[in-house]
C-alpha cells in the first residue's frame, strides 16, 4: 500500500486482490468497533468521582425511561450532563475530522492534506476571538456561532481566491494556505491590540482545542452534521479510489472530477468548520489517523472511511480523558495531547513505510 498510488488504473486481477484484501480485514473493523464501544463505556467512568460502568449504564437506561433505579442526583448530573455529553462530542469531532483528512488526501494526492488545509480552522478562530474579545455574543452558543461564521468566511475567501477552475488541487491549496495565514495575522492582531490577559488566556486555551464546552445541543448539531457529510463522502468512494490513480483515470471511468471535487471540498469544508467552532483546532487527528488506518485496512475507501472514523473517535475520547485527568485539577487543551501522541506516531508509520521490504 502507498500514500501515492501510480497513474496506471488496476488490472482486473489487482482489483479482485484488493478486494479479497477488504474482506480479510474486516475482524479489524469489527476489532475497533468494539474498542469504540468499550472506550465510551470506560472513559466516562475516568474522573475525580468515583463511578463505574454499571452507574454509567444505570443513569442512561434511567433518563431512556427504563425501570432502573437511578444514582444520586450528583452522580446522576456528572454521568448525564458532563461527561457523556463529553465524551460523545470526542468521539463525533475525532471521527469526523479523520474522514475529512482521509478525502482531503485522496482528492488532492497529497498525503500532508488535513481537515484544516483550506483555512478552515483560521478562520474558525478569528470568528471566535471576536465573540470573546469585542463582545459580540454572550455563552457558548455565541462562541460556537462565532466560530462558525468565520471558518465558512474563511472557505469563501479561499473559493474567491481560487477562481473559477477552484476544484484544481494546486489552485486550492494555495488558497487555502494563503487565506489561512491571512485570518491567523488578524487573530493575532485582535489578540494583542484589543484582548485583556484574562481573554488572551482563555483564547489561547480554545485555539488549542477544547471540549470543556460540550452539551447535549452540540453533540445533537455535530452527529447531524457529521452523519450527512459522512455519507455523502461514503456515496462517493468509487470515485475516491478513482482519483488516487490521477484525474484522467477518475475521468476515463465516468466520474466528472470538478463535479466530485467541489461537492467534497465543500462537504469536508462545512464538516470542519462544524466541528472546529465545536471544539476548536485540535491538530494531527485528521493528519496521522488516515495514514494508520491505511495501514491496519489498505487505501479502499469504502473500508477506510469507515475505519478512519472509528479509529479517529476512539483517539480523541482517550486523549481528552487524559487532559483532564491527567494533570487534575488543573485541565490542558486536547490539541496539546493529541500533538504530543499524534507527532511520535506520524513518526513511527513514516519510518516504517520507508523500511525496506
């Protein structure tokens, strides 16, 4: 398996290996989903309260109206509105944000693509810091909008950037980059001329990535979003294996390349930004995930977008486990776990896909 597949498209007898390849690594899929399943269960009993499994299982089976006799009003409260909401928007912003990366990389041939590679996460912050420094809205509702509003002017200013043929790759990319680093100069600038230290500590902390923020209202927004943006790029893995042969072989097997490019950029867009005004910019999830889902799966992407998403959500609900436990009381940003995890790891698979056969 590469990263950058040749130009000529598989022979029948390649296909129908690779094919025999998914099947042998479904146990590996059906492997994560269990540990998914596990990791929700466990990391939501990690914390300073004592709580297990079973209290866990108890408070939800009691607020589904299940006959079960509930926990105290405390533990009820710790179970159903801190951590689960928590834990679930991990696992939603982990998930998500390795299948953005995942298309990114397909679609543009470039296996450095990230969720945040078209501005998005630049943009995301400025909005954020504006809300926070100017006053702009009150609570988390308004942040998160804030947030919004700026990753979707930040995609807009990269189409606008782009031009018409912005569906080419280099002419995105560069976009992308250059409208990135523009809104990243004018956070900056809000920082340093408006913001107190009190706000510049506490925008600091949200660029980093957070999820001290999670409710049920925004696990209910990111499944919505993430469920549709997920299959509409679950509907195009055809043309996804396609294109890691070129253009010009996605195109000789019928699939239209600007039509399939500007509906994912624009799908992996959106998903972004959803998930960044959610939990801020939480780096190496969407980078390093696809590239060790290729390795446990190979690059199919009908197999692959399933795995990056659970493999991406079981990552983010343990590192956020840990940066708020780990140093306890005290919580760090999760952008700085997943880095201090994601870097090594990346590290580890580049080394071994140079590692001689």
């Amino acid at each position: 398996m590469t990263l950058t597949p040749s130009r000529t498209p598989p022979t029948t007898r390649t296909r129908v290996r690779v094919a025999r390849g998914t099947r042998t690594r479904t146990p590996v899929l059906i492997f994560a989903v269990a540990a998914l399943a596990l990791s929700v269960a466990g990391a939501t009993t990690i914390g300073t309260a004592d709580l297990t499994v079973a209290d866990v299982f108890r408070t939800h089976a009691v607020h589904l109206g299940l006959p079960v006799t509930g926990l105290p009003p405390l533990a009820d409260s710790i179970v159903w509105n801190l951590r689960t909401p928590r834990v679930l928007l991990a696992g939603l912003v982990g998930g998500g944000l390795a299948v953005c990366g995942a298309v990114l990389q397909a679609l543009t041939r470039n296996p450095l693509a990230d969720p945040y590679l078209l501005g998005i996460s630049a943009g995301a912050s400025t909005g954020a810091v504006s809300v926070l420094v100017f006053g702009l809205g009150v609570g988390t509702a308004a942040l998160t909008g804030g947030a919004f509003v700026g990753a979707v002017a930040a995609f807009a200013a990269a189409l606008a950037m782009a031009g018409r043929r912005w569906t080419e790759p280099s002419r995105i990319l560069l976009a992308g980059v250059a409208v990135g680093q523009l809104f990243a100069a004018v956070t900056s600038l809000i920082v340093v001329s408006a913001a107190s230290p009190q706000q510049t500590r506490g925008v600091t902390f949200w660029l980093l990535g957070s999820l001290t923020m999670a409710s049920w209202p925004s696990v209910a927004l990111a499944a919505a979003v993430t469920t549709v943006a997920v299959g509409i790029c679950w509907a195009a893995t055809p043309a996804l294996d396609a294109f890691t042969y070129g253009t010009d072989v996605a195109q000789s097997l019928g699939f239209a390349p600007a039509k399939v490019r500007a509906a994912l950029f624009t799908t992996t867009a959106l998903l972004a930004a959803v998930l960044v005004a959610a939990s801020g910019a939480i780096g190496f999830v969407g980078l390093t995930v696809p590239h060790a889902a290729r390795f446990l799966v190979g690059s199919r992407h009908r197999i692959l977008l399933p795995t990056c998403a659970i493999i991406g959500a079981t990552f983010l609900i343990w590192a956020d486990t840990a940066a708020r436990t780990v140093f306890a009381p005290q919580e760090v940003p999760v952008g700085v776990v997943t880095a201090l995890l994601g870097v090594p790891a990346f590290a580890l698979l580049i080394r071994r896909r140079q590692a001689p056969a």
